[in-house]
C-alpha cells in the first residue's frame, strides 16, 4: 500500500533499450514521493478534554533521516501533571516497556486515590526505515484535571547511534516553531469543541504497516504536496518518453 514480456524479436529490444532512462525517471519519482517531508514526533490527535478517562493516542515518530533507521523511542510522562496508567498498544516487532514512578503524594482518579505514575514508555527492537513513519498507540487511563497542557519529550535513537532530542518547549501563539518541539497534547475544559482522542488514534494506531513519513503541519503538509507534484509530473514524463521511444525503435527496426 509483473507482468514479464518475452523479448526474442528484434523489433522489441531496440525499445528496451531506449525505455532505460525514462524508467529510472519515473523511478526517481517514485523515490520522490517517498522521500521523507520535514516532520516532528507528534501526538494524534493533539487535543482532548481534561480528566476524561480511557483516551487512545499515537505517538507518531517519523524518519528524518536519509541513511539510518530509528530503533528505539523514548517517550518521558510529564512529572508535574502525572497520569496514573497507561495500556500499551501492540505494535509488529517492536518490544514496550511502560515505567512508573512513586508519587509524593496521591492523585485521585475516578477509581479512588492512584500513588504510582506512568514516567516513561520505551519502544525497543523494530525498526523504522528512511522515508517512513510509525505510530505507537497508548491507552491513557485518565487525564488530568489541572493543566491546559501535556508535554512529552521524546529521545529518538537511529541504527547509527545518533540521537534526536525531541525535548523543545512548544511555540507560543505567534511564536516561531523550535527545531525539535516536544509531542504536546491540549487539554480542554469538559464541553467545548476539543474531540476525544480515541476515535482518531484507534484509526492509525499501532499499525504495522509504515508509509512515507509526513508531517502534521500545515508547513510540512505544503512542502510534501509539491514533492508529490513534482514526482508525479517527473513520472508521467518517463511514460511518456518511454512511449516514444518504443515507437521509434519499433518503426526503425521494422524498416
């Protein structure tokens, strides 16, 4: 998400031959269209309502690089606003491992008083290759009630042993996008136009399959709609080249 042609006849090679170069540029455009767009780890979706209870999300953590692939996620729970439990998804050969931690005191829950937290959720083993994303689903077992905001840094270890901090502070309104902003998740008051996240995240979630990488953002979203044009067009091109080609070799070889 082959047709294989008996070439014997004369008449046909010349247009092997000359169908060579359009093809490995309709190659080029498909390499085009798979090539990462500039994009952030992110939370899907990226709002709900404070306190709501039983909320699926996907940390989504693209490949933005051109050589190694990504081969562990480390993503922290904010500390300050803690969440009592959380349900990993299953995701095809990747290992979780969901880490808690004491709290000083108590939080309440609409299952009595919680003392332990979430800290830390660590995705090891599998493999996300350039050009392509994957999504981690989490099963958030209530939200808190005391905060607009929810921070997630993110650490994003490659093959190579590069790692990315996704630990930037999110942009004010107004203000300029950091290069590495944490995942943020919006919290809303009961009863206004924010959406639950569990439709959503339930829809990609935890799936196995990983296609090109892009971005959230309207920015990102742009840059990767004229990458598409641009490998669309340089496709349709090939086609056609290739096309004229096996003309000219058929008649010229016929005569």
């Amino acid at each position: 998400m082959r047709m294989r042609t008996d070439l014997r006849t004369s008449v046909r090679r010349p247009a092997v031959r000359r169908l060579a170069v359009p093809a490995a540029l309709a190659a080029g455009g498909v390499l085009l269209l798979a090539g990462p767009a500039s994009a952030h780890v992110t939370v899907q979706p990226d709002a709900a309502t404070a306190g709501a209870a039983d909320q699926v999300f996907a940390f989504r953590v693209p490949n933005e690089s051109d050589t190694a692939s990504t081969v562990k996620v480390d993503v922290f729970f904010p500390p300050t606003h803690p969440i009592a439990s959380a349900l990993v998804g299953a995701v095809p050969g990747w290992t979780s491992e969901v880490k808690t931690t004491k709290l000083a005191t108590p939080i309440q829950t609409d299952d009595g008083p919680v003392t332990d937290a979430v800290s830390e959720i660590v995705w090891t083993g599998g493999k996300i290759a350039p050009g392509q994303y994957q999504d981690f689903t989490v099963d958030f077992g209530q939200l808190p009630k005391d905060t607009k905001q929810l921070v997630f840094k993110t650490l994003q270890t490659y093959s190579d042993g590069s790692v990315v901090r996704w630990i930037d502070a999110p942009a004010t309104s107004g203000g300029t996008e950091p290069q590495h902003p944490a995942p943020t998740l919006n919290l809303t008051a009961a009863g206004s136009d924010a959406g639950s996240g569990s439709t959503d995240a339930k829809t990609s979630g935890g799936s196995s399959s990983q296609t090109a990488a892009s971005s959230t953002g309207s920015e990102s979203d742009t840059a990767a709609r004229v990458l598409a044009g641009v490998g669309v067009a340089v496709g349709l091109a090939g086609v056609a080249l290739g096309f004229l080609g096996w003309r000219r070799g058929g008649r010229g070889s016929a005569s």
